[in-house]
C-alpha cells in the first residue's frame, strides 16, 4: 500500500465497502455498513500490506478511516 487510493482500494476490494475518498474523513459511525467486524478485518489487511503490526489500542480510538490509514503509515 502505497497511498491513499491503494487504501481505498484495499477497503473497496476486500472488506465490500462503498466508499470514496469524501468517506475518509467521516466519522466510523456514519460511513455505510461500516461495523466492528470491519476494523478487525481491516487491521489484519493493513499488517498484511504494510508488514508491520497495528497499534490495536489507537485503531480502536480512530474516529475515521483517515486516522486509520494514518496509522497504518506511521506504523
């Protein structure tokens, strides 16, 4: 993963989520059939294409996908 729209594509192709970049900056609650099941999915995605492990405790704090994707770069 390379930037953001590799990240879009990630959440796109492999967890089903109609999102586009406008999403980003939403808040978890409001983006569509976005759950739980989805950021544990996605915290497995992230460590397998970046190779490092996510800080689970600050991604359970993320209030946006933006957050996320940023923690998966700082990771």
């Amino acid at each position: 993963m390379k930037n953001v729209d590799d990240f879009l594509v990630l959440l796109r192709d492999e967890l089903a989520l109609p999102v586009t970049a406008t999403d980003l900056g939403r808040g978890l609650d409001t983006v569509e059939a976005w759950d739980s099941v989805h950021m544990l999915a996605l915290c497995t995605l992230l460590e397998r294409e970046t190779g490092r492990s996510m800080p689970l405790s600050e991604v359970l704090e993320a209030p946006s996908l933006e957050a996320v994707y940023q923690l998966a770069m700082a990771s």
